[in-house]
C-alpha cells in the first residue's frame, strides 16, 4: 500500500542530520545556516551615544527660550569627550559618544541652531535622544541561534561584533543521475526516438537556487553494470538524486542495484499523483531519492520531498513551506486516493489570493510549469472541488516571498 503524503515527507526528514560546520569569510555566510550560536563579545551599542545631531545637556536646565553656551563640539568616532556644565551644552552629532554631565540630546530642529549659544524651542526630558550602551545585545548574550539563516541583518550584526569569520553548515554536495538508453546528452547528436537529458539541468538548477552543489554524473544505461558504475560514483556525494527507472517495468532496475549497492529502502511508491513511483532510501548519512522520469513529476517531486530534505541537510529550521489559503477560480475534478498536486498560476487579489490552473495538468506537458508560480495540494481524502472552494497552496521561487508576505 503506497505511503500518504504527509507519512512519506515525515519519514524523509525523520532520516536526515544536518552536515558539518566550516568556518567562512563573513561574506560567503550569506543565505547559509548558522551551525553553532554566536555569543556576543561587545555591547551594542558599545558605549552611550546620541541617536540625533543636536545638543547634549543637562534635562534641568533646559526649557523653551531657555538660551545654554556651548562649550564643545562632539562628531561621530571623537575621543575627546568634553564634559557639560550647568547652563551649557555640547553639540553632537549622531553617534558620538554622551559626554560626562549630559542626560538628554535636543535635537538640532527644536532650537536656534546656534554655534556659541544655542536657544531651545521647548524643554527636554532626562534620556531623551539617547541610545544606551548594551541597549540592543549585551555582552554574554547569545546574539544568534544555531539554524538562523545569514540575510543582511544577521551579517550586519556579526560585522557589529567583529567577526570577520561565521561557522555556518557545509554546503551538500548533491549528485544527479539521469537514466534510461532513451537519453543522450545535451549539445550531442539527437537520432530519432532519443530526447536530450532535460532532467539533469532542471535538478541542477534547483539544487542551486537552495544553496548547494548540484554534480551531474551523467546518464546511466539501463544496465545493470552501468547503473552500478554510476549509482556507486553517486554515492560518494551528500545526497544523491536519480531519475527514472523506478516504476515495475522490466528494464526499471535503479532501487535493485541501490539495494546490490547497500541502500536501505525506506518506502516505495507514495499516494500521489503526479509521482507515484518515487522511493526514497539511506546508505550511511547519505539520503537517496529516486525520482521518476518524468519532466513534471521530477520537478513536483524535488519541490514536495527533495528540497525540504536539502534544506535540512543545510541546517536549515523552517524546511517545509507554510501552505497558504487561497480560492478556486474554476472547479476541479478529483477521485479520492490520492493527494494531487496541481500546477496553478497564484494571483492576489482585494479578496484575496485565488488560483487558476496553469494549463493542461497531464504530466507530459512541461509548458503548464513554466507558466506555474504554485502548486495546491488536494488532499487524498477528497474528491471533486467547486469553484470558490478554499485550498492550500505551496508558493514557487520569488512569488513565495511577495505572496506569502
């Protein structure tokens, strides 16, 4: 009896441990996963500071109309910090250091603007304007969690704190295997009944885009020796993904030699459709996904099972995408049995999101992907669906980022 979806993706990432940590030039951290905590150093900030150019004083002896002598000048990186005495005041500038004897910065717009003697336009409150040292990350403090994935922010903070190096999670390196005597390689001579290895680019572009090191080993024959030759070069990677070769056919032989190989299978078939064939097996640390053939199953396959692995092979906490709610815009037939995934076109609308069919849902029609910036998920359970009916969906490349907000 074939797996259930929801079993099949528990069962992958009950199998899979993230990689190992490298240390890297802060830089290339950037979109990896932190692979152990960073514990802050410094204070930030790392000494008491004016958040607005304006004048530092004493709270008391401020006031509307109230005039102060400047005695001093502070800008951004000073050292000296010339102290304020009662009825004076010192201008500052944004990011200097609070000088001895101020308590509050009056920003340069709510006075005269004066350079010998500055008259205010209104009375300032004790700490206003001021940004105090540790006041974000103090010392001691555990700034970033292991998983944290590096953005700008994460790099500007780990800058902030003088690391010029971050311990993140290695990059996976990911083989490809394309198989079957029906393929020939992309740029070689194309003869009648062959079609070029499609399967390989489409993997090794997505293998990419998450952040790993797609190695395409080629295409094995459907031989038992070729396979073997191949799958065992395969092997020797993170992950290794192949293609095809995985239904009951007779020349269908990838999960024998896997097993031949030492592969432990850890289900086959899975109830869904497009997909069914897929299995998944370990040898070691080393996840195996066998995927089928077909150009649309192998690319809904990757994004439901594979990717969600990858990521947590790179470190990654979130791994599997928060569906999001939308509506029908047309009716959909469905038997039950089987979770169904459908190639939709995702648009937002005042009411909401609502989604459409892509095209021709036959799994032999690539154009219905290109056209996708979706996937809804029917549930196994249920049948026909109305249109104006609620759905989850699971957002493809950028539009899952403006989509899903």
């Amino acid at each position: 009896m074939p797996l259930t979806y929801d079993a099949a993706r528990q069962l992958i990432l009950g199998k899979i441990r993230p990689l190992e940590a490298e240390a890297v030039p802060l830089l290339d951290g950037l979109g990896r996963a932190l692979a152990e905590p960073v514990v802050a150093t410094l204070d930030l900030p790392r000494f008491d500071n004016s958040a607005m150019d304006g004048y530092a004083l004493r709270a008391a002896d401020s006031g509307p109309g109230t005039a102060l002598r400047v005695t001093g000048y502070l800008a951004a990186g000073s050292l000296e910090r010339p102290p304020v005495h009662p009825g004076c005041a010192v201008r500052i500038m944004t990011g200097a250091p609070l000088p001895p004897g101020a308590d509050a910065v009056v920003p340069v717009e709510e006075t005269d603007g004066g350079e010998t003697t500055v008259t205010l336009r209104r009375a300032a409150s004790r700490l206003d304007h001021i940004r105090f040292r540790g006041e974000d990350i103090r010392c001691g403090d555990e700034a970033l969690s292991v998983g944290t994935v590096l953005r700008a922010p994460e790099i500007s903070l780990l800058a902030s704190l003088g690391q010029p190096e971050v311990a993140v999670v290695r990059r996976p390196r990911v083989a490809i295997l394309a198989t079957g005597d029906e393929l020939v390689e992309l740029g070689e001579p194309l003869p009648e009944g062959r079609i070029v290895n499609s399967n390989s680019w489409a993997l090794a572009a997505l293998v990419r885009e998450l952040g790993a090191v797609p190695l395409p080993i080629g295409i094995a024959a459907d031989t038992p020796a070729s396979l073997a030759e191949k799958l065992a070069a395969g092997l020797e990677a993170d992950l290794l993904i192949t293609t095809a070769g995985v239904s009951a056919g007779d020349r269908d032989l990838v999960r024998e030699v896997l097993a031949e190989l030492g592969v432990e299978q850890v289900f086959w078939k899975i109830a869904i459709k497009p997909g069914r064939p897929t299995a998944f097996g370990v040898k070691g640390r080393v996840p195996v996904f066998s995927l089928p053939g077909n150009p649309v199953a192998t690319l809904v396959t990757f994004e439901e099972f594979v990717r969600p692995a990858l990521l947590k092979l790179m470190g990654r906490r979130q791994v599997l995408k928060p569906p999001v709610r939308a509506v029908l815009a047309e009716a959909v037939s469905k038997k039950p049995g089987r979770a169904q995934f459908l190639r939709v076109t995702v648009q937002s609308t005042p009411g909401g999101l609502v989604v459409a069919s892509s095209g021709d849902q036959k799994t032999g029609i690539l154009r219905t992907s290109l056209r996708a910036n979706g996937i809804v998920v029917l549930p196994a359970n249920h049948g026909d669906y109305a249109a104006g009916d609620a759905v989850e969906v699971h957002l493809l490349g950028r539009d899952a980022e403006w989509l899903s907000g």
